[in-house]
C-alpha cells in the first residue's frame, strides 16, 4: 500500500467560470488569495497548483503566506502562455517577438516555482496548433514546438518541465495533441528534465485509454505527473473525478500502482455550477476509496486473467475490488 498518498488541485478548481454563453460568469470574481482560502478547507488536500501571472497587486510573499495559513504547498506553477496575447502560438507563434515572450513568461514561472518550494512548471502550450488546412508549415510548426520547450529546459535544469497534451481547444488541432506525438518530441528534444503531465480526460476526449497512455509514458520514464477528472470523450468538460468512468479510471490508478509510480492524485476539475469545495471533497473521496480498493485486488489473479486476455474475470476481480464482492 502506497502510504500517507497526498491529493492536489488546480488552484482554477476554485475559481469562478465564464462561457460563450454566461459571459457574466456562474459566480462572482475570487482573487488569488481567496482560492487559496477556500481550497484549504478541501479535506486531505495537499498540494495546489497555481496559475501565473497573477494580479501585480498579489506578492509572492502573500501567496506564501495565504498557502502556509492553509495548510497547503506548491507542487507547480502554470504559466497563462494560451489568454489571448498568444491567440497565433506562444512557442509557435509566427512572431519571433511573441515566441520570446512566451519563453519570458515561462521563466518568471520557474522563478515563482523556486520561490515556492514546487517541483515542476507546466507547460499547456494551448494555442499552439492550427485550425484549418494549408494554414501553417507543419514542419516548421513542430520544430517551434519542440525548440520552446527545450529551450526552457536547458535555461532551468534544475526544475522540471511538463507538458501537458491535449488534442484541441482552443486551437482545432493543437500541436501537442496525444501521449504518442508528446513523446515523440520529447524524445527529439533528449532532455532528461522534460516529461508529460497526463491528464485522465484529455486521454478520454482523444480516443486513448488512458492506461495504456500511461504504461506508454512510464516506460519511457516521461511521466512525471498527472491530473485527473471526467468527462462523456466529446468535449474536455472538466466533471468530478468517478462519475462517468469510474472503471477507467480505477484502471488507470491500477497501471501506477504495478508501475510502482509514487506522485501526487491530483484534480483538474472545472465545477461551473456544483459548489467547488464539496465537488473536491467528493473526487478525493471517490480517490482514496481506489485507493483502498488497491489494497484489496487480488494481484495474482489479475495478472494471470490479464495473461489469458481473459476480460470477464479480470473485470470481475476489478469490480469485486471496487464495488465488493
């Protein structure tokens, strides 16, 4: 058993949302600190991850401060390098000034990361892409892409960097859209700093199993976090954790564990109307209840169902450890 497990979320599971449709939002406006607040109150939360910039009013000294009175740290810093000053690209920007930007924003990120005591900046290039045929070189495209993020490698060895793929919105395709291709340039870039942030409904909404896509990872020692949430595979929606695959899901944790990969369970959930405290509260319940489910699988016996490509006793094992005999 995996002792003393510690949970995570996206500090935006604490926001207010807007929509195409809701522009006024579905709640009123909260500062920075004030989800730091209202995610403290999360039960067995540990760790957040923040999003940057922030408000130039907000020191990282008050956001030191307002996590220590939370009882929470810092696992990583996102950079915003997707709002709409890089609607073209940020790594693949057809300006050369903007891709610096981009790079500059990354790197005051890795700054906040230290400042913070977290492990690792994330990297969601989501507008790097392209929306319709013949619009971009796909060869220069994909050089750019791998050439920012090596290039952030290399100026912070110290930290890691993790790139999170997803396969469209807000571009129609974006370049980093599976674990096959993110691999792929990864491996081009050969640093050992650079890994994939696999989150558990981009895999769903792409077509993969996300079990699979992490096996894919870990044996080529690339995952170096995860993110977990739900959604029906046709649009990214962000729902709690469990409630439309829980068996997937449940599958997903199962591959970590044989994997013996130890990292934070962490949430990327998008609660627009449900109240976002009580939404964490149950996913993290959902989790640990995996958790222990873990524990009580019959691992001989799953592994010999697997090895006869048996699917109804391997799910019956599966079952009888989540649900109970």
């Amino acid at each position: 058993m995996i002792m003393n497990q510690k949970f995570g979320a996206g500090i935006w599971h604490f926001a207010n949302y807007v929509d195409r449709y809701a522009t006024d939002g579905y709640g009123e406006p909260r500062s920075l600190l004030e989800m730091i607040e209202m995610a403290g109150t999360v039960e067995d939360l540990s760790v957040v991850d923040i999003n940057y910039p922030w408000s130039p009013d907000i020191s990282v000294a008050q956001v030191k401060e307002a996590l220590d009175r939370a009882g929470l740290g810092v696992i990583g810093i996102t950079p915003e390098i997707y709002t709409r000053e890089f609607a073209k690209g940020a790594f693949t920007n057809p300006d050369p000034g903007i891709r610096r930007r981009a790079n500059e924003m990354c790197n005051e990120a890795a700054d906040v990361v230290r400042q913070l005591g977290g492990t690792y900046v994330k990297l969601w290039p989501g507008q790097d892409g392209w929306d319709y045929p013949f619009q971009v070189d796909y060869k220069t495209l994909w050089k750019h892409s791998r050439e920012g993020v090596g290039e952030l490698a290399s100026q912070n060895s110290d930290l890691k960097l993790v790139v999170e793929y997803k396969p469209r919105e807000p571009r129609v395709h974006m370049s980093y859209d599976s674990v096959a291709r993110t691999l792929l340039g990864i491996e081009s870039i050969g640093l050992p700093n650079v890994g994939i942030l696999l989150d558990f409904g981009h895999a769903l909404y792409g077509g993969e199993s996300p079990a699979d896509s992490a096996q894919l990872a870990i044996d080529h020692g690339r995952l170096f976090g995860m993110d977990v949430n739900d959604n029906l595979r046709g649009w990214d929606d962000d729902m709690i954790a469990g409630t439309v695959h829980p068996m997937e899901l449940f599958e997903f944790f199962y591959t970590l564990r044989k994997n013996a990969w130890e990292g934070v369970w962490q949430l990327d959930q998008f609660p627009f109307r449900e109240n976002a405290v009580e939404a964490a509260n149950m996913a993290i319940g959902f989790l640990k209840k995996i958790e222990r489910a873990l524990d009580r699988l019959d691992w001989n016996a799953m592994a010999e169902a697997q090895a006869r490509q048996d699917a109804v006793a391997a799910n019956r094992l599966a079952q009888e450890a989540l649900y109970g005999a």
